[in-house]
C-alpha cells in the first residue's frame, strides 16, 4: 500500500493580508504567537510570521476538517512546533524567506520543508559553502562559476528540510551528512549519524516555485508523484472553505 500524498501550500507574502483579512487575522493566534509576533523587528518579518502561523492552520484544516480557530500546538525538544492535541498522527512543517511561505502537511509521517532565495549571493555563498559536507564542497568546485550560487542554494534547503523532517533543525551541524550524489530520478541523503539502511526511506523533492525561490521537501517513506501542490496566490473568500 503506497502512503498517503505529501501536500504543499505555497503563500506569495503579496497574498499575506488579504489572506489574513479572510481567514480571520491575528485572533486565531495564541499569546505567545501574538507576542512572537510583536518581537519581530520589521513589517515584512511580521507579516511573514502572521502569514506562516495562519497557513498552517489553514492546510491543517483543509486536511482534517477541523476549524482553523481549534488548533494548538506544543513545542517538541528541538523547537519543532506539533499539533496539540494529536490529530491522528498529522504532521506539518513550516519555511517562510522574504516573498515566499510554505507549508507541508503530512498524515503519520515525518515531514520538513524549506524555501530559500536562488541564487545565494555571493556573501551568502560564501558563509553557506564552508558548512557543505566535503563532497558537497567538491561537487560545488567542480561545477560551471555560474551555477555555483544556484547549487548551494539547492544544497541548503535540502539540509534544512531533511533535519526539519528528523526534527532536530540547525542544532546538529551540516556537514556530517550529505546530498551527493544526485541522479537525475531521485535525490538521495547519506548520512552516517542515522542507523543503517534508513537513509532510504526519505524522498525529497525540490522545486523552484517562482525565479527567486528554491523548495525542498523531505517526506518519510515518500514516493515518486506524491507531492500535490496548491498555490494560495489569487484569493479571494470564495476561495478559503474554512472561514
């Protein structure tokens, strides 16, 4: 029996206060993510933040039925937010960069998502590549000047992804697994910290949703084609059945 598919939500941050103005803006937070939010340090960041906390609650209650004003969440070990109670082994992962916020929602298996800019700028690049495993760094070496950048972006939000999916996120350092090599039908982890034979369990998709964004997805026991995407970029109120 093949699982259940991993589904995407994408939010353009343009779609963030109309999506906010239907959905039911900042009550259907908690006070912490309310004070969360007042701690960001910008307009866009705060928007971001709002935008990520609704969109979770919404692609949870468009794969349970339940309201988006009813979900709560707890905080696991690594910071990892899980819903609370437990509704029925759904599980959820959320990215947001500037112009981008994203959301995957999976039923009893584990899932993480990021989203980053392509390509890294040149500074950016620079602080990301020194973190790569050495055959990352080897790979980066040898490939064309001009898609270097592009390729430590993909690298990153590979990395991401897949220690979101573990539930670790940035506490383990990057180097001690990696994403090489890559074949042309599937992207492969190799990491010796996990117990053997487990890195085949993880599919990762990686997607380019927009010409200044690059996606990765990292599904536990996911499969070919199972990824089903919606774009939430032209709403209106018709649109959202959970209001």
């Amino acid at each position: 029996m093949h699982p259940d598919p991993t589904f995407l939500w994408l939010l353009p941050e343009h779609a963030v206060d109309r999506f906010a103005t239907a959905l039911g803006g900042t009550r259907l937070l908690t006070a912490p993510e309310r004070a969360g939010m007042e701690r960001r340090l910008t307009a866009g960041a705060r928007r971001r933040y709002l935008g990520a906390r609704l969109l979770c609650r919404y692609a949870l209650s468009a794969r349970t039925g339940r309201p988006p004003d009813r979900w709560r969440f707890r905080t696991g070990e690594f910071g990892r937010p899980e819903p609370e109670p437990d509704e029925e082994g759904v599980r959820f992962n959320l990215s947001h960069a500037e112009g981008l916020i994203a959301c995957v929602v999976t039923q009893g298996r584990g899932c993480g998502v990021d989203v980053g800019p392509t390509p890294s700028t040149g500074r950016l690049m620079t602080h990301l590549a020194h973190r790569l495993a050495p055959a990352e760094r080897a790979e980066l070496a040898a490939a064309a000047p001009g898609v270097r950048a592009a390729l430590v972006s993909e690298f990153w939000v590979l990395k991401e992804a897949y220690l979101k999916a573990l539930g670790t996120g940035l506490s383990r350092g990057l180097g001690g697994f990696s994403f090489v090599p890559r074949t042309a039908d599937r992207i492969a982890v190799h990491d010796p910290e996990q117990p053997a034979g487990t890195d085949a369990r993880w599919w990762f998709d990686l997607l380019h949703p927009g010409p200044g964004h690059v996606l990765a997805v990292a599904t536990e026991n996911g499969r070919p084609g199972a990824l089903r995407r919606t774009d939430l970029s032209d709403l209106s109120l018709s649109d959202l059945s959970y209001v």
